[in-house]
C-alpha cells in the first residue's frame, strides 16, 4: 500500500459538504479515551449545543457513533414495535428508505407516495390513514435526492388525529433550514454530521421529546439492536457515564467545534446565508436557461436540483466537472437518475462564490458537449 | 460554546491506543465524497489491507461505518436467525457481551462461563453442547475485560462436529497477536480501528468466510438492520458502488494509512513488537511487586492487567495519572471493578518507553497513597 493523498474537491453535491478548516484541526487533535472526563464534559456542551440547532431546549438530544441513515434506523426502531401502524408520506428517495426501515421494523406501513419533486399534501395523507390508529408519521424534511422542502407543521394535528408520534428526517435541513423541533411538536428527528454542519461523517445527531421517550420506556418487546439501544447510549452520554461502546473522541471533537461554528453565526442568520446563496444560485440558472425540478415556494435552500438539458449527457458532465476542476456535484437517484443534476450549498459550502462556480462550471461543461457532439 | 482544545493525554488503557501521527494527519486531509472514484480505489485497497491483517487472502472483509461494538451485533445477526442455537464460551465483560447479543438476536443461547483471568477450557464448550447441532460457535480471542488472550485453534474442530460456523472477537487482538483468519478455519471475526490498528475508533473491520456468506444468503428470514445489511455494505464496497450510506472519507483514508503502517512493519514484527513490550511490564511489574492476574502462558500481549494492592484505591490512582501526568489506564470492568488495573500497549503505544512510564507512573501513584494513607 503506498500512502493516500486525497485530492482537494470542492463538495458541491448532496453531501458531504466541504468540512470546516477549524473543524478538520479538531479532528486531528489527539485521541482521548471515551471516558475522558475532559471528554465528557464536551460532550455534555455537544448535546446543549445539539439541542439548540434542533430548537429543542427540553429534547433530549445525542449523537449516534455511525452515519446519518442509522439515525433512521434508530428513531424508527425505538418508537414503533412489530405490528404497529406507521403512517410515511414519501415523495423521493429517503422517503421511500424510511418505509422501508419501518417495514424491516415489523410495521404495518401505509405509505402516501407523491410526485418526486413536489412537496406532499397532507390530506393525501390523512386520507390514507382513514382516522386508524397509528403508533408513528414520519416523513422527510428536506428531501435528498429531489430538492423539496417539506412543511412538517400541517402533520402535528395529523398525527394527533391519529394518536401518532411525529418524526422527521432532518438529515440535509439541520442548520441550513428554519427547523422548530419542539415549536411543531416533533417527537424525534435525526440528521447527519456532514451536510449542514460542516463536520465530517460518522456522527448521526438524534433528537426525542418526552413523550418519545415515554413511548419507548412503555414498549412491551425490548429494542434488539444493543449498539443503537437508546437506554444504553443515554447511560453513557448522561447517566451513570457506564461504558457501551468506543465513541471516537476525534469525532466529538469534530462535532463540537462544527456546532461551536453553527452557534456563534447563529442559526437564523445560517438559514439566512443558505437561502441567499440557493437564490443566486436558481436565478443564475434561470438566466442561462436551465430549468429547476421543483417550484419555488418548495425548494430546499441546501440542495437545488437542476433539471439536466435535452441531449446532454449527465454523467459525462459530472465526470468532466470532477476530472477538470476538483469538483463534485451530484446526478440523480432512482427514478431521475440522469435527468437532474443535484447541486447542494451546504454548511462551510453555501456561498456566493460556490453558488456561481457550480454554475459557471456546469455550464461550461454543457456547452462544450454541445460543441463537441 | 468555547472552541475546545483537548489535553495531550497518552493512551495506555484498554483502548483507545495512541493514534499514529501520521494517521492523525491522514484524517484531516480535506473530505472526499462517499462516491468519489478515487475514494472507491482506495476502498479497494482498504479491503486488501484487511484481508492481510486478518490473514483471510480468500475472506470478505470492509469495515463498518461504526466502532467495534457494532462488529458483534454485524456478524452475530447475520449468522444467526431467531431460535437456532449458539454456544458461547465467555469469561469475561467482552465474552458476556457476546452472550447478551446473540439472545438479542433471538437465538436459543448456550453460555460456558469460564473464570475471569483465565482461557477457556473447550472441552467444558464441548460437553455444555452436548452433541446438540449449533448454527454458530462464538468465541473472544482476546478478552479486553481480563487481558487473557484465547488459543482460538481448538474450537474449529469442536464446531464441525456440531454443525456450526466459528466466529471471532479480534477487537484487541488485531495487530497486536498472532491471528489466523484462514489457516484457523474462521467464518467470520471483527475488531476496531482504535486498538491494535492504532486508528481512531468509528470503523468496525470485519471479515466473513465463503462458507459464512454462503450461510447467510440461505437465511429464511431477512436481517432487519438497514445500517448493518452486508447485501448493501458489499453493494457499496465492491459490488455496483450503489449509495447505500455516507462513509466518512476522512476515516476511510486514516484507516487505509493505519493499514499501511501495520503492512509496512509487517505483522510478524509488530507481533513480537507487542510481545517484547508486554514482556519489559511483566517483569517489571514483578520486580516491583505488582501481581498479575493472568497466568504467563495466557496473557494477552495487548493488554495486562495488574491486581491492585491491599489497601490501594484504584480509582485515586488512575486520577493522580491522568490528572498529574495526562496518562490513562484503564481501571476493571464488572467483578473486577476496583481489582485491577489494565495496561495496554498497543498500537503506536507498544513502547518499551511506554511499558517502562507506565509502570515507573503507577508505582508513584501507589507509592504516594500508601506513604498519605
């Protein structure tokens, strides 16, 4: 094996996002043990500090040692029990993997499936629930792999139809969107460390009311997963600080510095920068004739989804943008594979300079396939 | 939130080692994403490093995207399906851990329970299994909890004859021990980064025979973590590069520079590195009086555990350690809460400085409590 230099891309896909200088020092600083109490007293500022980017000051809040999508697994696994009804409105491609975590759950699973590309109707959900008792709605805040934004506000009186909880995917919208976890009445969202934070991976940031974790102390079968067990993990992350697993001190410390950055902007004037610069970002590509998947009033400020031109070739010019100019942008998944482009501004990333450098690149990439044939 | 600068400590405990410097660089390079073709390339390599620390040239290895705690609950809830039977041999915090997994993933669980501090007889395996056919037989090689290391060689046979795939826990053994994955007939073991490798934790290295994968895709019912589903992981790791969870990169390429250290040295070297270390505190350790608890042919040359003297507080030692001179070891674990004290070298930190620093600090810190009361 000869030693690895990566390549200095700039991130401008769905994520990661491009990690921030202080945040990658604190990374290499040196390792601590997991029960380090200089250690443990960061990580007590790392979940006030999550507390207030989720705007949950009476949540309990952690950070899970594995990647976003365990955070699904997590909230998923906890909250609902073999059997029990689970109401998702899905309308791209994690939607469609939260059914699918809540069907490996052993749920009963309606799914209210709507256009990719469009944010859900509320009443196409309630609808579909027919006013039958479910234990769970979830769905997505800010949808990966379309660009939407969802407005989770309508579904807490849903969900209290319903006598359900409410869980959100908040994976691409932490700190890069307007985001009230206990103002709308979330029971438990979950995200990632590597998109609006501008950390790097392998941390999943969780989020519960009370009342969630009144739900999941009242189950009758136990959780089976002993790594993502939540009892566990809060007796190490605040009770009895007993050993359960090696949690990396170099990612807390990651973490933290990442949240310390987000704080010290402040979150509105964060969502602020992300809505100005997705702004420069859709008007630019109005003005060269490129057409957006989504309307505006539904659009993710952290991820535009440009619509990939007649005749040009998708992947020719990802790879022309990454072998040229060190830089990543992402295609489409499942059913818009090779017919959009997904360009995310996002966390350290969302700037003016990146706004128009993506699309200054982009363009010079279709044009030349345009030349070229 | 104040940035957090965290003290220099150093890494004699049961883990985390000491992360190489060059890893600690390796780690900080900018990020990459999870999908990036050179990223991919070194993933590849990656595999091929672990295929030759594990010594499995034929095996399936990849690392998970979580610490080695999460290597058990992978390889246990993949090999085994609700109600088939499992025999366990544990005497130990690690062996016990085990045990509790496999009865989370519903297996019908047989537990040889053997003295903390010594290896396991297989015979007392062989006899508690009583003939009876077994899915899986589950062993630690090297039982962090008591620092014995288990002669892993005897049990191949014992589980043909009940039918059963062997499985190993290398989490303090991998690059510290002598580990055979072929040559001993293992299906399936997993480790750490943050031990032997001398990586920072966050990534579970694992590795399953031909035989082990053969056995989980006969499986009758599906495995219900998405997180830790190999059909994906491999997907991801070597199969269509489908997206399946965000890697860390910056993890990844310490990993790989982690690997790359361990080849560079060689195994045998590094082994007999870890021995000749183990070796210097052993003896010092008696010269001084200190007793082991581990008989000489049993210790596990990663980690010893020393018996704490009469009359000597174990915790207010290792606080006058960590708080006088930034040095960690670890205290026990269950039983042998306040018992013993455990010293690892492992790593970067097999050192016969660090054997000599960490005995000469312990014997301070003992010396000053017996000389205050």
């Amino acid at each position: 094996m000869l030693p690895a230099l990566p390549p200095d891309r700039l991130l401008l896909g769905p994520g990661p996002s491009p990690t921030a200088p202080s945040v990658l020092l604190a990374l290499a600083r040196p390792t601590l043990g997991h029960l380090d109490p200089w250690l443990l007293a960061r990580m007590d500022e790392l979940r006030a500090g999550l507390r207030e980017v989720f705007r949950a000051p009476n949540g309990t809040a952690l950070a899970l040692s594995s990647t976003g999508t365990s955070g699904i697994e997590h909230v998923v696994f906890h909250l609902v029990e073999p059997g029990e009804r689970v109401l998702i409105g899905s309308s791209g491609y994690f939607g469609a993997r939260l059914a699918e975590i809540a069907r490996r759950a052993g749920a009963d699973v309606i799914v209210v499936e709507g256009a990719w590309g469009r944010a859900l109707d509320p009443d196409a959900l309630r609808k579909a629930a027919a006013g039958k008792r479910c234990k769970l709605v979830a769905l997505v805040h800010g949808e990966t792999s379309t660009g939407v934004l969802q407005d989770p506000r309508p579904y807490r009186a849903l969900a209290d139809e319903l006598g359900a909880l409410l869980a959100l995917d908040c994976v691409t919208t932490l700190g890069t969107a307007p985001l009230e976890f206990e103002a709308w009445g979330l029971d438990a969202a979950w995200s990632c460390s590597q998109k609006g934070l501008a950390c790097v991976s392998g941390l999943a940031p969780v989020c519960f009311s009370a009342r969630a974790l009144q739900a999941i102390r009242a189950r009758r079968t136990p959780v089976a997963s002993f790594y993502f067990d939540l009892a566990l993990l809060l007796d190490y992350w605040g009770g009895a600080r007993g050993y359960h697993h090696t949690a990396s001190s170099n990612l807390l410390i990651a973490l933290h510095e990442a949240l310390r950055l987000v704080l010290e902007e402040g979150l509105p004037a964060r969502w602020q920068r992300h809505e100005r610069n997705a702004r420069v970002l859709w008007s630019g590509a109005a003005e060269r004739g490129l057409e957006l998947l989504v309307p505006e009033a539904e659009r993710l400020p952290a991820l535009t989804t440009l619509k990939v031109p007649a005749g040009v070739d998708d992947a020719r010019a990802r790879k022309m943008l990454l072998e040229r100019y060190d830089l990543e942008i992402g295609g489409g998944l499942g059913p818009l594979k090779g017919q959009v482009w997904r360009i995310g501004l996002m966390g350290h990333g969302s700037s003016e300079r990146n706004a128009r450098l993506a699309l200054g690149a982009l363009c010079t990439a279709i044009d030349e396939q345009r030349r070229r044939g």
